[in-house]
C-alpha cells in the first residue's frame, strides 16, 4: 500500500497540482492531466500507457477506496484532506471526493498503432473533433465496442483534459491512441496496413445498413458542421446513415456508437 499524507492546509506545496483545477484546465498541465472521480481513477491505476503520479482524497472515503489504492506502487503518494479542505484545494465542491494527476507513460505512433492490430480489427480515425463532451462520448462508445485504436489529427482537443476523460468514463485512458503527424496522409497509412477507410457523411454514397464490415475497418469522424475534409471524402467509402423527415444531422458522439455497433456485429472473428 502507497504511503497516507494528511493535508490539512490547503496552500501545502505538495498538493499545488490540485490546486485551482478548473482555471488550469483552460491554461495546460505541460503533459500532465487530472482524472476525477473513483471509475476514472480506477482506470488510471489499471491503464498500462498512464501512470497515477499521486492522488487526492477525501479522508472519510480513504478506507472505502483502498483495494484500489492497492493497485499503486508503494511510492505513489496519496494525500487524503477533509471536505472543506478538499473543495479550497480544488476551487469547487469536490462531491466524488477523489483526484489524481496522471502522465503519460508511452507515446505510441499512428503506425505503431496500426501495426500492432490483428487481422479483424476497427479503429477510429477522428478529424476536427473540438468538444471535450464529443471526445469523451466518441471514446466511450470505442471502447464499449471494442475499438483497437483512436487516432487524432492535429485538430483534435485533447482527449486527456479532465472533461473528456470524465465524459468517456475513463475510456479516455484505457483506448489506445495516437495522432497522426501533421505530413502524414491518412488514407496512405491505412491502406498501408491494410485497413479499408468508411468515411461518415450525411451525402455518403452508401447507407451503414448496407454495408458489409470490412474485416480491418478504419472509421472516419469529422466535427460537426463542417464534416470530414472533401479531400479525404473523395478517397474513401463515403457512408451515411438516413434519417427521418430530411433531417440530415446526428451529433458525432452518437453517430460513433452507431457505426462502431454496425462493423462490431458484422465483423467475424
């Protein structure tokens, strides 16, 4: 078991990474992240590609969270502080009682990502994707439905601010992920490794229903509104899903769980 510290001042330098969560969400954590509340953390301690730099806790909730605690190295500190402390510490009611910072471990290419895939394998290509609660959703749905991967170009937000990973219910830390380099071409990296590209557009092609799942899909999501890049449309398998009455518009997160259903259900093993 990691070491107990009680904090009992909310301006103790050791706890300074905590402090003011919400303001520093907005300015960067240079590489670090806050993951909130006990699902997350949990997924924190259990990823292989983050790793838990200390934790945060209110006192009354330590000796409920310990078998978690005990998936920590013994020289994780973990600081436990009364309520009141805990919400001067953090700028707001803390209720779920339970932070961490975390730092990412490995920093996997595109490529590598791709390469280390098996032979009946989806993953999620994501292009513009700008709202931490679509982020959040789009990687949730990835891992209820068993994606390999996410990568992101680089108009992506990050999926490691605290509001994605909240959102994701830690999905966020347990999908494997990477970003595509800002030369790379896509579409060349997939066909590279084999992956056919399906391209979401409401003025798809073909309809998903009608779509046999490629045995290695790739899966493309653009931002809402402005969609996937017309360059990118015109070399893959442009695919929409149709709607009732003209409307023409699904928000992104709930368009991923639908297609990520459809490939996962046609896809054998």
């Amino acid at each position: 078991m990691p070491t107990i510290i009680p904090i009992t001042d909310p301006e103790d330098p050791r706890i300074e990474p905590y402090r003011d969560v919400r303001e520093r969400d907005l300015v960067g954590r240079d590489g670090l992240f806050i993951a909130e509340g006990a699902v997350v953390v949990r997924s924190l301690v259990q990823s292989t590609r983050y790793r838990a730099r200390s934790l945060l806790i209110a006192d009354k909730r330590a000796s409920t969270l310990e078998p978690m605690l005990a998936g920590l190295t013994a020289d994780t500190p973990v600081y436990t502080a009364t309520q009141t402390v805990l919400d001067r510490i953090a700028g707001f009611s803390l209720h779920r009682g339970i932070l961490a910072v975390g730092e990412k471990t490995t920093i996997p290419t595109a490529a590598e990502l791709l390469a280390a895939c098996g032979p009946v394998a989806r993953i999620v290509m994501l292009f513009g994707i700008g709202n931490h609660d679509n982020m959040g959703g789009i990687f949730r749905n990835a891992a209820a439905f068993g994606a390999d991967a996410v990568i992101l170009d680089s108009g992506c937000c990050d999926p490691l601010y605290r509001k994605a990973i909240r959102v994701s219910v830690g999905a966020t830390l347990l999908v494997p992920t990477a970003k595509l380099a800002p030369d790379e071409d896509p579409l060349a990296l997939l066909d590279r490794f084999g992956f056919e590209a399906v391209a979401l557009s409401p003025a798809g092609a073909e309809t998903l229903a009608a779509l046999p799942s490629p045995r290695r899909a790739a899966l493309l999501f653009g931002s809402e509104g402005p969609g996937l890049p017309s360059a990118l449309l015109a070399r893959a398998r442009s695919v929409r899903i149709p709607m009732a009455g003209g409307f023409d518009s699904l928000n992104v997160a709930t368009t991923s769980g639908i297609v990520l259903h459809h490939i996962a259900s046609g896809q054998v093993p």
